[in-house]
C-alpha cells in the first residue's frame, strides 16, 4: 500500500506596487518539462504551451497544471495530491489543486498558519518530508493531519516572470 504524498507549488508572495510580475511560473515549469521530457520521451514543454494558450485564465491554467503534475508524476497504484498556493500580506490561499482533499491538506496548513507548503512558499527552499508523522518540525500540522494517511510531502515555490510593460 501506498500512501499519499502532496506536491505543492507556490509562487513567489504577492507584491502590491512597484514591481509587475506576470506568469506562473512558466520558466521553471517549462524546464522542468524538458527534463521530463528527456526522461520519458513526452513532450511536456509544449504541452503546457499549449494549456497556457488554452486556458481562458491562470486559475484555470493552474488547475490543469494540478491535474498534470497528478497524471504524469503519480506510479502506479500511488495517490497524489497537488495544489497551488498563493501568499499574501497576512494571509495565503489555495488557487488551485487537483482535488478537494488536496485543497483541504492545504487549508489544514493555514489554520495552524505552519507546514512544509507553507515554509516553501515563504522561505523560497524546496521542502522534502518524508514521513509527516515523524517529521518534528511541523508538530501541529502532523496532529491535524493523522489518521488521513498522508505521509510525504514536496513544497516547491516557483519564480514569477517579470515582464517590463505588462499590464
């Protein structure tokens, strides 16, 4: 049996003012892309290309992403969780994820305001845990999750665009 992991993506917090950032992330993703493209044959960068263009909005865009990242990464008989997270002054939110438990592991992590997703999104590290119920660093997220069987967890924030001109 396996248990299930959650792989969250976080763009960088949001900035009110000055700077104009556009995209999601569409560097890093399209990177990551190639390489799995190389590893598997699959042509991912141009497919997300293509769902960028598609996609009517980015809320849609990132919830596509979720569902793909699910598809492609997930073995076999391994259920997957992933959800975007988006950071603001004095508060983040889910905006986008492949499921309704995915979205409810993450606002588990807002209400105790602690958690792996959330360290990445606010530090900028890749955060790997292992095995949530050993893991001492996020005491109170691992209370409000036992017993949902979720074990491992990879919080990976990712780069914002800046396009001069955007608007």
């Amino acid at each position: 049996m396996t248990c299930p992991a959650m792989i969250f993506l976080a763009p960088p917090p949001f900035e009110r003012g000055g700077s104009t950032h556009q995209s999601a992330g569409a560097t890093d993703l399209i990177d990551a892309a190639r390489e799995a493209q190389h590893e598997t044959g699959k042509d991912y960068s141009g497919l997300l290309q293509d769902m960028l263009l598609e996609t009517s909005d980015v809320e849609g865009f990132l919830t596509d992403l979720t569902r793909l990242t699910v598809d492609t990464l997930a073995a076999p008989g391994q259920e997957l969780f992933s959800g975007v997270t988006l950071l603001r002054p004095g508060s983040a939110g889910t905006v986008a994820s492949d499921s309704e438990e995915s979205r409810r592991f993450d606002e588990l992590q807002y209400r105790v305001d602690s958690g792996p997703c959330l360290e990445a999104a606010r530090t900028n590290n890749t955060v790997l845990v292992r095995d949530i119920t050993t893991d001492p660093r996020w005491e109170e997220y691992a209370s409000a999750t036992a017993g949902s069987g979720l074990k491992s967890i990879l919080g990976r924030r990712f780069r914002w665009i800046t396009m001069p001109g955007a608007a």
